[in-house]
C-alpha cells in the first residue's frame, strides 16, 4: 500500500491521468462520438423508393430541412422557446430575488424546498394532471368561472393562433405548462447568481449616490446575467427539445422534438432527424456567443 | 474646526437582543481624524454603518452638518464609505469605478474621466485606469476603493478598517500617506481599527468602544497616558494594572492604578532615587522581541507584571536576568495613573 501511494506521489499526472480516464472514455466516446455520429448522419440521405439510408456525402437532407413545412416547426418552436424563456425570467426573478436577498434563513430553505419538490415526481405525470387542470371542465376554468372571470379565458383562446378550443388544446396551455416544467431551472442559478454578489457592493452603490433602481441596473442585474443566461440556456434549449409537452398539452402542430421522434422512429428517416437535431444546437452556439458578445460572461 | 460634522445624540441600535451600540454620544468635528477603535462586536462599525446609513437608530438622533439625517436614505447623505472588503465592482474597469459617483451625478463623460484619472492620481495609481479590480494587488484595490470615495468630494470619508487585510509594512506606509491625504484634502476622516497603534499614530482623537459604549474619548495622548478605566488601560497598549492592597502600600490611595511596561526599571539593586515606587519580585520569564525585551516578573505580594526593557546595548548577547532570578522594580511616581474606582 505504501509503496503504491509513494509511486502515484512520483508520477503525479499518472495519477492524474488515471482519475481523468473514466469520465474521458464516457466524454470522449459516449459523448462527442454519438454527438459526430449524428452530424456525419445529417449528411447522408434517405432513398425514397428503398427507404435505405443512402451513405453518401449529400447537403439534400439540409435542402429538405428548409422546406416550408419543416422551417414552420423550426419557427414554433424557436417562437415558444423564446417566450417561454423569457416569461421565465420575469416570473423566476422576484422569487430568487426573495430567496437569495430578502428572506430569513428558514423561509429560505422551504422556498428552495418549494422550488425543487415538483422535480422528485415524474415529470409525464405532471404534464398530465396540467393537462387535466386546463381542460374545459377543468379545475382551472372552473375556477375562473366561479370568479366570473371566464371571459377572460374566453378572449385569450378566441385570440388567433394561440388560442383553440380550450386550454389544454391550445399553444397558451402548452406555453403554461412549459413554463410551470422549466421554471425550477432558471429560479435556481439566478438565486445561485444573486447569493454570490456581495452585499457591500450594493451598499457602496447607494453609498456613491445610487438610488435602488440605479443600483440594479448598473450593478445587481450585470453581475447576475451570467445566472440568467444559465438558466435561459435550461429554459430554452430544453424546450428545442421537448417532444412530450407539445403532445399532451397544444394543438397537435408538430414542435422539433416530435418531428426528430418521428422522423428516426415511424418514418425511419434518420439523416432528416439527424439535422433536425443540429437545429437546436446551432441555435444554442448562436445564443452562447451572442450572450458572450453582450458581455454577459465578464462578471464571471 | 469648531463646526459639527457628525453628531450622535443618545444612539441605540439593537440586533435581536443585542445591543450593538448603546446610548453612544459624541461629536466629531469639521476636517477632524476621528477614529473608533475596539475589539471586534464592540459597536464600532455599526456607528460607522448609521453615519452612512445602512443602518437604522432605534433611538436618538443622528446629525451630519447639524442636520438630522435619522430618516434619510444613503444615497442622500453626503457621506462616502472606504469598504473593508473595497466593494469595488468586478465588472466595471478601475476607471468606471473611480467615476461611477459622478455617473451618477450625470457628469458628462469625458468630464468625468478625467476627474476619475486625476483621482487615480492622487492615490499615485495612473495609467492602471483600464484594468479590472481583480488584476490589482491587494495595495492597489485600497487605493481604487479611497480614489472612488474621494473623487465626489463629500464633506466626510467613512474608512471601515481599510488597512485590514494589507501586510505590516503597507499598512504603515498607507497609514501615513492616509493621514496626509487627510491633511491635504481636509475633509472629515471617520475611521474604524481595532488596531490601537493604528489608532495613536493617525487620529486627531479617538472613542474607545467596548460593549456597544463608549469607554473613553479625547485625544491620543491623553488615551495612552491617562486611561479612564482598566479595559482602556489594557486595549490600548498594554497595561500593568494595580489594586487593593497593594495599590494602597505602593501609592497611598485606595483606588486602583496602571503603570505601563515601558515605565518599570528593572535592576538588581534597589533604586534609591526619591519619589520613586519600589517593589520586589521573581523572574517568570523573558521573551526577546529585537527592540525591546518583554519580561514577566511575579510580585511577592501581588500580580504578574510585565516590563518593557528597551535593548540599548547592543554587545549584550545574553540576557541580563534569567528566570527565577530575584529583581527590583521601580517606577516614577508621576507614572502611576489612578483609574476612576
């Protein structure tokens, strides 16, 4: 035993190494490779009449990405995934402010208690009791009815496109439940982000002559954009990918998650789906390097 | 220098049960070196904190320019706060820290630049005005934190222990250049130690605090020389401190008294100078400290005294007494000062 420990004392990167192979392979293997296996996919193509995949360099997969169906599902998607991460940001916010700012230590931990239970129960099972909630005879409109407020759930599902039938079977509904699904994953950095500023820089801010809403946007709101671009990283790419909320809870039109689901699955067309999955990824290296750009990483 | 600057008239604040700072009074004047020195929870920098206003009194009145600030909010008090931490905003460069009092004030950009570069200036930092606070050393951020605090020129600088965390010898050359700009921009320094040489060496007076109170207040000399009680004796300097019996045989009053360590001779002959307190004992121990030697003596009839021997000879490389030698000690009367009872 101690000639082992004496001989990984000598030979300082073996051990190194040794710690760093396991997570290397699953990284280097398991990760990256299935990651360039499906991009060397996108560029093969699907023979229409055998329904092989046809291994042969070709961008007409990309060319049938860009037809006009396929850039609407691009559309809705990227659309819901920037409201929804955007509605996240105005609702997670005063409440990781509360949490990381205002509240005692042990309101605090049955906040972050609060904010994490929804993620110990399985999350289709959420999905459906949000279903049950928004349907027509669910307890949501019920609920609005008994405040004789059911005209204004009336006029929101009369508006175009979001609207339908009920709740349950419109984009409203879908946005809601997308919402409720993702908020955990951005209330949780921007209060990680909001505990680490110091509160003497606040103090020296108003001590310099910086009235409170000063004091947020030249200090409090930079320092915790790194926590806000975190989670929208959550909120959004998680909702690029979603295939399970959109079915259950909508208006049955197609998001990206379902179209890879059935292209590689029922379709069997696994270059289409293939590229359907770089969309989001260039979406979130575009998103990255715009948030680095805007500064967004300096207070790190 | 007759002008009030900062006037606390009966100030109590509590945290819970605790009273940080108790019934505190005092006056600090215009373009005066007022500093708060005690231990740590003493109270010293929640004064601080209600001068600024990130505290709120429970009772009493607090003043600045004899207007009475008790429900004014920070941002409109004409008072500026040296962090202990600096507080310096990561994001911002050093310049954008230094100018961010006159952003605020809407002072046009290139205006306010260049009050910013001629801050930096003062505290001999220019040219580093394009850096971020955390390629700074330590020195460095102190000094960004004193040039934002003065740039806006406010009637008085709050320092919250400022020197803390830098190393002796920059603490002692920040101290002096501290005192010098003080001097040199003539505003009111407020100053908050726990390190009472700090506090001798830079103030024009100094309230001692203990226990959320004041102990004592008036100028340096008068703090070392003549302690009001035995906790000012023993925080500022050390002290030997005498009572009971043995104060009585040795000065012929009742109440207590200190005799600094600097002050007792020690010698093996009794000293047959007059008016001069002469009492016997054995050597406990003696620590060499370079300038000067510390040794423990043990009174026949009374405490453990400790004797500051300052080692002018410099051939003498062993100790003059050792321990369990038996030693005089002799003092002038004139050194004793009796504490109030």
């Amino acid at each position: 035993m101690r000639s082992l420990s004496s001989f990984f004392y000598r030979y300082q990167r073996l051990s190194l190494l040794l710690l760093l192979a396991l997570p290397l392979l699953w990284l280097g293997v398991i990760y990256l490779g299935s990651l360039s296996a499906l991009l060397a996919q996108s560029f093969f193509s699907l023979d229409g009449f055998t329904g092989q995949v046809v291994k042969e360099f070709t961008l007409s997969t990309y060319t049938q990405l860009f037809s006009p169906a396929n850039l609407d599902v691009i559309g809705r998607t990227v659309t819901m995934a920037l409201v929804v991460t955007l509605a996240s940001i105005i609702v997670a916010f005063p409440l990781a402010y509360t949490m990381a700012r205002a509240a005692s230590p042990a309101l605090r931990s049955l906040l972050y208690l609060l904010v994490l239970m929804p993620l110990w129960s399985s999350y289709v099972v959420r999905v459906y009791a949000w279903k049950l909630i928004l349907a027509k005879e669910g307890v949501l409109n019920w609920f609005l009815s008994k405040l004789h407020l059911s005209w204004l759930s009336d006029g929101l599902l009369g508006l175009p496109v979001i609207g339908g039938p009920s709740l349950s079977l419109s984009f409203i509904g879908t946005f809601l439940v997308f919402l409720y699904i993702w908020l955990p994953y951005m209330i949780l950095p921007i209060a990680a982000g909001l505990e680490r500023i110091p509160k003497s820089l606040l103090e020296a801010s108003s001590d310099l002559g910086g009235k409170p809403a000063l004091s947020f946007w030249r200090v409090t709101f930079p320092l915790v954009l790194p926590g806000i671009v975190a989670g929208s990283i959550f909120t959004f790419s998680l909702t690029l990918g979603d295939y399970i909320i959109p079915g259950v809870v909508g208006n049955s039109q197609p998001f990206i998650g379902q179209v890879v689901l059935i292209q590689q699955g029922t379709a069997g067309n696994i270059p289409l789906a293939a590229a359907f999955t770089v969309v989001p990824m260039v979406i979130m290296a575009l998103y990255l390097s715009l948030a680095r750009k805007l500064g967004a990483f300096e207070a790190l | 220098m007759t002008n009030s600057s900062v006037r606390f008239e009966n100030v109590n604040r509590h945290f819970g049960g605790i009273k940080a700072v108790d019934k505190v009074s005092f006056d600090v004047k215009e373009a005066e070196f007022f500093t708060f020195l005690g231990p740590s929870g003493s109270g010293k920098t929640t004064c601080l904190r209600l001068i600024a206003g990130f505290e709120q009194a429970d009772k009493g009145q607090i003043f600045i320019s004899d207007k009475l600030v008790n429900s004014i909010p920070p941002y409109d008090r004409d008072v500026h706060t040296v962090f202990q931490d600096y507080a310096l905003f990561p994001h911002m460069t050093v310049l954008d820290n230094v100018a961010y009092g006159l952003m605020i004030k809407k002072i046009p950009k290139p205006q306010r630049h260049k009050q910013a570069e001629q801050a930096l200036e003062m505290v001999r930092l220019t040219g580093l005005g394009n850096r971020r606070p955390a390629q700074l050393s330590g020195g460095q951020r102190q000094r960004v934190a004193l040039a934002r605090a003065l740039v806006g020129r406010p009637k008085i600088l709050l320092l919250d222990e400022p020197l803390g965390a830098l190393d002796l010898k920059l603490r002692e050359q920040m101290q002096v250049e501290l005192k010098e700009l003080q001097t040199q921009v003539g505003i009111t320094f407020i100053y908050v130690t726990h390190d009472q040489e700090e506090a001798l060496s830079m103030s024009d007076r100094i309230a001692v605090f203990n226990h959320g109170k004041i102990e004592q207040l008036d100028h340096p000399r008068v703090i070392y020389e003549q302690p009001k009680t035995s906790f000012v004796a023993g925080f500022v300097g050390t002290s030997n401190l005498i009572e009971g019996q043995l104060a009585q045989k040795l000065s012929g009053q009742t109440s207590p008294f200190t005799i600094r360590p600097e002050r007792i001779r020690l010698t093996q002959e009794i000293d047959t100078a007059p008016q001069t307190i002469k009492v016997a004992g054995t050597v406990h121990d003696i620590i060499y400290l370079g300038m000067y030697t510390r040794s423990h003596i043990q009174l026949d009839d009374g405490p453990l005294m400790t004797v500051h021997s300052q080692n002018l000879d410099s051939n003498s490389s062993s100790p003059k007494f050792h321990k369990g030698d038996r030693v005089n000690l002799s003092w002038a009367a004139e050194h004793m000062h009796h504490l109030e009872p």
